[in-house]
C-alpha cells in the first residue's frame, strides 16, 4: 500500500470513495478510449488508428505503389513497434482487409500472396505475404512533409505520428468503414469515388445543396463485389438524410440458354459481404430439405470470377419466380445497415447526414490547402533570402571572395559589410522584399548560404539563372497570396485537386467504374411456397409410431398398409403436394410440413420426428389439412381450452409454435375444426355438456377457459355442431345416431353435464 501512495501513476481507491463511483469513472475511460482510439473513422480521412498506422508505417519503409513488395510481417512489426503497441495479428489483419478487393472498394494495400478470398479463407500467415501501398493510397498521404496536418508523439514519445491523413478524395464514403464501440457502432458502405468527386463539386457550388439534389449525384453504394441494388429511392434519400437506415440488394444473374428447350441459371455477382461457401451450403440445405422445389441442384464453377449454376428440376420452371423464391430463402439477397456514427474533428462521435460527412471531408481539405500554402510560402520565403544574399554576392564577387580568403571569422566580416542595394526589378506590393538587420547588410541565413556555395556557381551563367528562379518565386507567391486571401481561389483549387483524383480512378479507369447497378424490386416479384410446387395428389399415412409417408395418388383408405414390426396405422387423409399439414402435439405445439416434402410410399417413411422438432415425450394428438381462414377448437385434458383461427397456428421452423399453454400433467386433449354453433363436451367421467361456441373466446395462443368442471378425470373429446341439425356419433354397431333432443345436456359453460346419452360410445368419443 506504501509502495502506491509513493507512486503518482497509481491512483488508490480509498474506502471512503464508493467503489460504483470508481468503477464507473474507468470504465467510462474505457469507453472513450474505444470510441475514439478504436473502433470509429475520422470523418476526414475516412481512417481508424490501426489503418492510419498501416499507411504511415508502410511509407516510413518507402513502400510505393512502384516500389518491391515487404513481408506483411516486417510491415506489421514496424506498426507495433513504433505506432500501434497491439497484437500483430489483430495489425496484420487490419492490414489484410485493406487489399482484399472484395472487402476494400479502392484498395490501399497492394498485396502478393494469399490474402483470402470471397469464400472467407483466411489470408496466410503475415511470413508468406508481400505487400506494398497502392497508388490512391499515397494520395491519402500527400502532403504529410509539407505541414499539411498536426503530428503528436508515438505511445512511447520516440517518434511522431500524423493525427489524421491530408486525404486527396473522400475515403470514409469511398472505401466505407464498420466498428462497434462501446453503446454506439458505425455501418457506412462504399461509394464510387467520381460520384463523390462530382457530389464535392455540387456542394462547393451550393453548400445549401438539397438531400434530393445530392442523391441525384450519389445515387447509392458501389460495393466491390457489384450486385443489384433495390432499394426505393425514397428510402435512400432518408436514410442519406438522418444517417440511419438500409440498403437492399440482390445478387446478378441471367439465363443461360444450353439448347434443346434446357437452361440454367447463371450467377456472376452477389451481395457485399456475403461469403460464397457459405451461400453454396445454404442453397444446397435449401435443395436437400425441399424447401425450394423448383431447383434441383446448385455448382460452383467459379475460378478468378463467379460463376455459380443453378439448375432447375425443368425445363417448364420460370427463372423468375426460381429466383424470387432463392431471393427470399437465401443471401442472395441481403440488407447493408447504414449507420454514418463517425469521429467530427477527431473527438466528437455522431450519426451524421451525407451532406455532413462530404462537409467534414471538404472542410478538412480547405485546411490541408491553407497549411500546405502557407508552408510552401515560408519555403519561398527562405529561399528568397538565400537567393538575394547571392545576388549580392555576385554584385559585390571580388570583395566577397576578399574577406572570404583573408578575414579569420568570414562569417562575422560578411554580415558587418555594408553591401549597399541589392540589385532589384520592379516589384508589385505583394512582392517578397527579405528581412535584412539593416539596409544593405547581410542576414545570418544569406551569409551561411554564401558561405557554403560552391565554387564552380560563381560563374555569369548561374547569376542569370538565379534572377529567374527569384522572379519565378516571386511570382509563385504572389499567387499563393492570393489564394489565402480569397475563398473563391481555395474551392476552386480544391477542385482542380479533386479532378485530378476524378481523371486518375473515375469511372473511366477499370478500378473506379461503378460496380453495383440499381433495379426496381419489382421486376422480380415474390411468389408463393405453393406457387412452386406442381399440384399433384397423394395419401398422407401416419403410423402410431409417427412413421410417416406420402403414396402418389388418392389411394383408397381402406387399403390396408405395411407397417413395421409393432406399429399400426394411425392418420390417414387425401391431400395433395402443395397443402401444409399441422401436426398437433401433445406438448400444445403446432408444427407444420409440407406436403411436397414427405417421404416417398415405396418403404415405411420416416419418423415424423426427424422433420419437425417434437420430443420424445410428446405424442401426435392430430395431423390435419391447413385450410387459410379456418377456426379450430383446441382443449387440454384439464378441460381447459379455446378457438383459434388456422393462420395463427402456422408454424414457419422445425421448432413449431406453442398455441396451448399446459401445466404440469397436463397435455393437449384435441384439435378440432370448428363446423356449427354450439359445443359438446364429455369427459372420462362420461358426463356431456353442451353450450354455446360463443362463450369460448378466439385467442392466438394461451391456456383457455374451462370447458367442463370435473371432479374426478379430465377432458375426454369436444366438438362442435350445428344445434337445430342436432348432436350424431357411432354407436357400438357402427351406426350413425342423431340426439336433436339436447335440453337434457345444454347448460352453462364450465358446468359438470350429465350422464351421456344411452347408445353412447363407450371410448367416450363423438367421432
């Protein structure tokens, strides 16, 4: 404890300091550390720390797009070492994604080896790659020697780093940025940059450019791996607007013709961000569990491009409603989340509009231009003064070379020379005149220049050259003069800039073409599940045992079918291919299978469980047609239950969908359709009550309300019939009987009943 009292870098918490108070101080330290050293761009530069790091350190190793290549390892060793003190594989993978093409939209890292690919293999270890800076990635540094930006020390102050790059083009908008910090993340995706360029000249031209205006400059993203974006262009402009919002886009595609009435579908460009392999397994899932009947297989055929095949199962198939349905099951459409949360300045985070950023960016370079200039100038200032010590000297050679050869301290006998006027020519009021101690006397700067000249520069010739080269300055600076004292020279040099950038990586180079394209959603619309399935009939037979199976045709149900060894026949029904089948399980879940996926009838099926999620424990209560819009009755057998439309049961997973709360022992008694007006009810205790159905409540799912009080038992069967039509079920013998005398049974709902009636069925079943 002494040895922390004695340190200043250690901060003791003392127990009179609350320890929620402490924690919370470091952490929010942490925080900002995060959002600021991290995980957010600067606004300016388009930039984190690490990546900054990377270009600045790779350009200390003068790594020039025409240089040789350097170990990835040697780079990421410098970066730690002197800027980032991080892990070098956190550097070199920062460094890796900055030259992938399919991750960076104008890559700042030329590299040579295996950097990974758009499957999502990894890169290789940093000791077998090579890379070197690419030629838009020096722009970002230009101007670094000339005090363009502020420099600050390294983490362990033996070196200097630059706060943030001069930036030659918006690289926030252009390449994009993505990060989670702590309670806030960034999402911006990549433009093409000749859009940018041209949307900084509309807003140099209007800074009170309108979002619309600037939108129809920047239509949108340009992602590197191209694709189709859909999104509306109403929901583009907002989202430019606030900051927040998403952009849809979908995969590129056209039919391949193969001869013969064949086709294939051929797929060349997907969705940024989306990793092919990934994309093949779902689409293979999507083959192998039916859910897409129209395709029948999927190859990969890519090499240095993409080329994905998708067959279809015939030749009659539309592609268009193939592939909406693959839009809507697969990543071969996918949503970007654009939220432009990014550093103003370097320290403030906020979700900025489009117009703000390209603002950030355009201010910053007004700055960079100012700090440039006015170090330029200063160079010419110097340079100015030396040439006018030169001047003299060759006015004054013969007295000059005099003290030089015999004075003992040249330096001190040449600046207490009176000179006289140097020689001058006309000179306009913004003209350098150089600071001199006194009229005709010579500054320490000129003397120090005079004195290291070389002999062979004492000749005519080079006086005449120095005349010129002054004039040429002085005019130079004139003109820098002017620019620092006028806005309208400063944006239109910022302009010419940003035109050079344009006409080196604008859309007429192989690099800046745009990529993406824009489509309406419409041209491709979604259809149904059923609207891909050929409509075909089949017999639907579910053993005790939950074997399951689907005979083509409407088999006749009386025909007796094979089981296995122990196993008897339970459900059997017509359907056809593209009905959905609730299965309804004792656990009170409603799981839902599609005709067209069920197991052939040539064997015994398949265990019903091997499709849909129901437990061992769980037996199948009932398996029935879905009809859209029906209402169906379900109850417990606690006596407890309801009425629920069919589309609320619909389950969309494997999971299903619990419809019927249950307590503990208690299962679900049965699901029947709702046919009539009133309800009967009997429980194990034999006693039947009838009541009307609109004492039931309609609910999506929950525990009901009681049907039947029991004493003893539980619920046995419910149903539901038309009154005046009176109550039917089977007697002993099989006969069809008719109770329309129902006075004796109808009572209040959650009543006992009484005694069924006689001829009743003994199994206490209504059908």
């Amino acid at each position: 404890m002494s040895d922390a009292e004695d340190d200043p870098k250690i901060e003791p918490i003392t127990l009179a300091e609350p320890l929620a108070r402490a924690i919370g101080e470091r952490y929010l330290t942490y925080a900002l550390s995060t959002i600021m050293h991290r995980a957010l761009p600067d606004a300016r530069d388009g930039l984190k720390p690490v990546h900054r790091r990377i270009l600045y350190a790779m350009r200390e190793l003068k790594l020039s797009a025409t240089s040789a290549f350097r170990k990835s390892a040697k780079i990421s060793g410098d970066v730690m070492g002197n800027y980032h003190p991080h892990g070098d594989s956190a550097i070199y993978d920062a460094m890796a994604r900055l030259a992938q093409d399919f991750n960076v939209r104008y890559p700042l890292v030329d590299g040579q080896g295996n950097f990974g690919n758009i499957d999502g293999d990894n890169p290789a270890a940093s000791r077998y790659t090579e890379a070197r800076l690419t030629a838009i990635a020096e722009t970002l540094m230009e101007g670094l020697t000339e005090n363009a930006v502020d420099f600050r020390p390294n983490y362990d102050g033996t070196l200097e780093e630059p706060v943030v790059m001069p930036a030659a083009f918006p690289n926030l908008l252009a390449n994009g940025s993505s990060g989670i910090a702590v309670g806030m993340a960034t999402n911006i995706p990549p433009h093409n940059l000749e859009e940018l360029i041209l949307g900084c000249h509309a807003m140099m031209a209007d800074p009170a450019i309108s979002d619309d205006a600037l939108v129809d400059i920047i239509p949108g993203p340009d992602f590197p791996t191209g694709g189709v974006m859909i999104e509306p262009r109403a929901t583009m402009v907002e989202a430019y607007r606030t900051g927040r919002g998403s952009f849809r886009t979908r995969a590129k595609w056209h039919v391949e013709d193969l001869g013969r009435g064949t086709w294939q579908i051929i797929i060349t460009e997907i969705p940024y961000q989306v990793q092919k392999s990934k994309l093949i397994e779902k689409l293979a899932e999507l083959i192998q569990t039916k859910r897409i009947p129209l395709l029948a297989d999927v190859r990969d055929e890519s090499a240095d491009d993409i080329r994905i095949v998708l067959e279809p199962r015939s030749r009659t198939v539309e592609a268009d409603m193939l592939m909406a349905a693959l839009f809507k099951s697969s990543d071969l459409e996918a949503r970007f989340s654009l939220n432009m949360n990014v550093l103003i300045d370097g320290r403030q985070p906020k979700v900025c509009s489009l117009k703000e950023v390209l603002r950030a960016f355009l201010d910053h370079r007004r700055d960079v231009l100012k700090r440039r200039s006015t170090h330029r100038m200063e160079k010419i200032d110097h340079r100015l003064e030396v040439l006018e010590g030169f001047i003299i000297t060759f006015l004054n050679l013969d007295r000059v070379i005099d003290i030089i050869r015999y004075d003992t301290d040249p330096k001190a006998a040449l600046m207490a020379e009176h000179w006289g006027k140097p020689h001058k020519r006309a000179m306009s009021e913004k003209d350098y005149v150089p600071p001199k101690p006194g009229e005709g006397e010579l500054s320490e700067v000129q003397t120090e220049a005079i004195l290291n000249m070389r002999l062979r520069s004492l000749r005519r010739l080079e006086e005449m050259e120095l005349l010129a080269e002054r004039d040429a300055l002085m005019a130079e600076r004139a003109g820098l003069v002017d620019l620092l004292e006028s806005d309208a020279l400063q944006w239109k040099q910022i302009g010419l800039e940003l035109d050079d950038i344009r006409k080196r990586f604008g859309k007429e180079t192989a690099l800046g073409r745009r990529r993406t394209a824009f489509a309406e959603a419409g041209e491709v619309e979604e259809v149904s599940f059923e609207a891909m399935i050929e409509r075909e009939p089949i017999t639907v037979v579910c053993s005790q045992m939950g074997w399951i199976r689907a005979l083509k045709g409407h088999v006749d149900l009386a025909t007796e079918q094979k089981f296995k060894d122990g196993d008897t026949a339970r459900f059997a029904f017509h359907a056809e291919t593209t009905d959905k089948i609730l299965l309804i399980g004792a656990n009170g879940r409603f799981y839902t299978l599609v005709g067209v996926n069920l197991p052939g009838g040539r064997g015994m099926g398949e265990p019903v469980r091997l499709m849909v999620d129901l437990p061992n424990d769980s037996e199948i209560v009932d398996l029935q047609i879905f009809r859209s819009g029906e209402k169906l009755l379900v109850a417990s057998s606690a006596g407890d239950g309801f009425v629920v439309t069919s589309d609320e049961v619909l389950a969309q997973t494997r999971a299903g969908k619990q419809v019927l709360s249950l307590g503990a022992g208690v299962k679900t008694a049965i699901c029947r359709k709702v046919v009539g007006d009133h309800v009967a009810v009997v429980g194990d205790n034999r006693k039947v009550l009838v009541f009307p159905l609109a004492d039931l409540p309609e609910m999506a799912k929950g525990k009901g309300v009681r049907l039947q009080k029991y004493k003893d038992g539980g619920l046995s069967d419910a149903t539901t019939f038309v009154l005046a039509a009176g109550l039917a079920w089977k007697d002993p013998a099989g006969r069809t009987r008719t109770e329309t005398d129902l006075g004796e049974w109808i009572g209040a709902r959650a009543t006992a009943g009484r005694m069924a009636p006689r001829g009743f069925p003994r199994d206490n079943r209504f059908n």
